[in-house]
C-alpha cells in the first residue's frame, strides 16, 4: 500500500520518514554503495530540504519497504544541479507539469522473490504505479528520471519502457546514470497495473496509517533533558536537523532502557 508524504502532512508522519531515510542509507549507501551522505544511519541530502513528495510503500504492518522522492523541476534538483554532466552541455529541463524522481528503492531484506505482494518485483512495480497515479492526479503529465542502468532494465521489464532520454549515460562516481522520461497517461498506468497484477485502490488512508504505525518515544529522562530534547525538533529548520533531533532522542530512550535493565 502507498502513502504519500508532503509539505502539509509530514508532520503527521516523521517516524515514516525516519524509516524512509534509513532505507536509503542502507540501500545506496552499503547495498549499492553510492557515494551519498549518511549521518547517524540516515541518508538524506539538501533536496529533502525543498519540501518534496514522497511516494512511500508500506506492507501490512505498516513497515516501510519502499520509497521515492519526486520534486519539482523548476527549482533546484539533482538533474541540474548535482547530475548535470548527463545533461551533456544542453540546459536542464523545467516544466511545472514535470516533476523529477530519484532516491527510488526497495528493501531486499524485507522482500522475497517472486511475483507476490510480498516480493521485490511487486513493491517495485507498486511503487512505480503509486509514483504515476500520484502524478496525473496532481497534474504531473511528465517524470524524469536519474536512474542506473540496472533500474533502466527493470522499467522496461515492468512493461514501463521510458519514452525518452535526455543527454547520455555519464559515470558518476562509481556508477553510470542517465536521464529517462516517462509520461503518467492512463495507457502507461494500465501496462504496469496488468504487468504485476495490481487491481484496486493502491493508495491507504493518513488516518489508518497514523493509528496503526509506533507511536512517538516515551523518554524516561529528566524534566529539563526531555524538554532540550522536544526544543531541538520544534526549532528544527530543515529535515536534516529534524531526523538528527529524532535520532538523539531515540538514542536517550535506548540509553535510558539500557540502564533499566542493568538496574532490574
């Protein structure tokens, strides 16, 4: 199931994102080993700063298993300005009616093989209908792409062959990546849908996930400590200092269990 987190309710879902971020780290940083910064287990960079969307996939207990992040074009992004030798000299393309997606990824340790909802192949082509199915209904007609070469190969296997690409292949570190163009028409919608056997509403509820995802952490701490602590999240200006707040309260309370045991 997907849910889709933006400026105006992720205040609702920060241990998502938390878990969102954590995925990526652990998925381009040592699964695929990308050269991307992670700090405190967390990969997130400046654009999760520009208030994007993410398209988040979520199993039955509500667990996060896959993700991608889609922002506007007509502002900064990483196409432009941290990809642009894809681009091969030609400027960047900016539309209001085409957004960018990358950060795209699975768990591999939470999905099996196979064809089931429970398997890689499906949470992938989940994702991508969630991804297309937000964007026509937002008025999103286009979405490029930064992608490997390896996720170029699974689009056109999902039956979601880009339409297009922009500039070449460039080696970026490690890895190669270009730029591929996918339209969010019904036609396309419908091929991914049928390829994965995917029928119904793909999108849950804000309501059933906020009542069914762990609740925000109880610190056993000191008055004066627990109140730092909430200072630090409220006075966060940007999503890098608000995961940072997040993860030194949730290292107190681990602390704070640690003691109670070495004390029973």
């Amino acid at each position: 199931m997907i849910l889709v987190i933006d400026a105006l309710n992720k205040d609702r879902f920060g241990t998502v994102l938390d878990d969102v971020f954590k995925l990526r780290a652990r998925v381009f940083g040592e699964r695929m080993g990308w050269d991307v910064n992670i700090q405190n287990g967390r990969e997130i960079d400046e654009f999760d700063e520009l208030d994007p969307a993410y398209v988040v996939s979520l199993d039955d207990s509500y667990n996060v298993i896959g993700c991608a992040r889609l922002l506007q074009t007509v502002g900064p992004h990483m196409l432009s300005d941290v990809f642009y030798d894809i681009l091969d000299g030609e400027p960047p393309l900016r539309s209001v009616t085409m957004w960018e997606s990358t950060r795209f990824c699975v768990d591999h340790n939470r999905l099996g093989r196979g064809k089931d909802k429970n398997s890689v192949s499906y949470t992938t082509s989940e994702l991508m209908v969630g991804i297309l199915e937000y964007a026509r209904e937002s008025g999103i007609s286009d979405i490029i792409t930064v992608i490997d070469p390896i996720m170029d190969r699974v689009l056109k296997r999902s039956d979601n062959t880009p339409y297009g690409y922009v500039g070449k292949t460039a080696d970026m570190g490690k890895v190669k990546a270009l730029a591929a163009l996918i339209d969010s028409t019904e036609e396309r919608i419908s091929r991914v849908r049928a390829f994965a056997e995917i029928q119904g509403d793909v999108f849950v509820s804000e309501d059933e996930v906020e009542a069914n995802i762990q609740p925000p952490i109880h610190l056993d701490m000191s008055d004066s400590l627990r109140e730092y602590c909430f200072e630090q999240l409220e006075s966060a200006n940007s999503e890098r200092e608000r995961a940072a707040a997040r993860a030194l309260q949730q290292a107190i309370a681990g602390m704070a269990q640690s003691r109670r045991g070495i004390n029973a």
